[in-house]
C-alpha cells in the first residue's frame, strides 16, 4: 500500500511450516493508556521502551511484542513486520478451537482505547488495510483481540464500529458450562 510508513520490530518470528493466514485480529492500544500520538506504541514494539519516561512502562518495558500494522488517530498507516511472519499480538488465544492464533493471523492495532471512539480517518484506512487483506488473503475472517482472548482482553472495545469498519461483528466466544444448561 501507499503511504505505509515500515518500521521493523524484532519481534516476530516464522510462521508453522505450511500454516496460512485465515484471520486478522482489529486490537486497541494507546501508551500511555488513554493518551495518544506519542512515541511509546513504536517504542514498545521496536524494545525500546523507557521504564522512567511513565510509571505504566515500567510495567511494560520488559514484554516482547509486536503487531503487523498499526493505524494512528491521524490515519499514518506503520507495518512493523511483514505479513507473511509470525508477529506477536495476539498472546493466549483461541479462534474457532484453534489456540495460538499467532501463527495464523495478522494483527492490525489502532491507536485508541475502550472508552473513546476511534476517528474517521482510522476506518477509513483500515478499510483500505482489510481490503487489499482479502484481495491477499481470500477467506479470511476478522475478529476483536477480545474475541480470542475473552475474558484476559476487551480491545477493540465498545467504541469500535463494526459496521463503520465494514466489518461484520464475529460472534462473541462464551465460555459454556454445561452444568449450568439446566438452570
């Protein structure tokens, strides 16, 4: 795509021989949380995080993550590892049965939180994003980092549109236990 901005993270590795990408995970990410454009989502993902610079970092500083894409509230598009790799997003995780959604997907973050809408320009570059995805990727589906992750995370959050985004909302996972089906 034009205007992507590539900055390399070194956290990412191989994708499993022979694994395909069937899904892309829509995250939120703001740092510190709630504010936004400053240098601490690049920060984070490229390990160089200062632990003095905010107390959350020093919280932080020592993870080892990293996403595909991430979408600022300015609508600047960054791709931190390429799309065929294995980025480190998506933590423990399940889709449909399937754990460690890592190998399997891509993950795009939008600079954002839970409670604050995201901006115009966000979905509309994130359309453009999951649009050259599909061309891409045929078949793959979409889903919320709380989707694969119920109940440890909540990004996008309920400030994410949905339909705004073009998306249709996955399903949400629920955990089911059968001993309560009788109630």
């Amino acid at each position: 795509m034009r205007g992507v901005r590539r900055i390399a993270s070194p956290n990412f590795d191989a994708r499993p021989a022979g694994e395909r990408v069937s899904l892309v995970v829509i995250h939120a990410i703001s740092l510190p949380p709630e504010r936004f454009g400053g240098p601490g989502v690049v920060q984070l993902f490229t390990n160089s995080l200062d632990p003095d610079e905010d107390p959350y970092y020093a919280t932080i500083s020592h993870l080892r993550v990293s996403a595909h894409f991430f979408i600022r509230r300015d609508g600047e598009l960054i791709q931190f590892v390429p799309t065929e790799a294995r980025a480190w997003h998506a933590g423990v995780s399940n889709w449909r049965g399937r754990e460690r959604c890592n190998d399997f997907s891509i993950g795009i973050e939008l600079e954002g939180c839970d409670n604050q809408a995201f901006e115009s320009v966000q979905y509309d570059v994130l359309a453009a994003l999951l649009k050259r995805l599909r061309r891409r990727y045929p078949g793959v589906e979409i889903a919320g980092h709380s989707d694969i992750a119920p109940g440890r995370k909540t990004d996008p959050g309920p400030c994410f549109d949905w339909v705004r985004a073009g998306i249709v909302a996955p399903l949400q996972q629920v955990s089911f236990d059968k001993s309560q089906s009788d109630q």
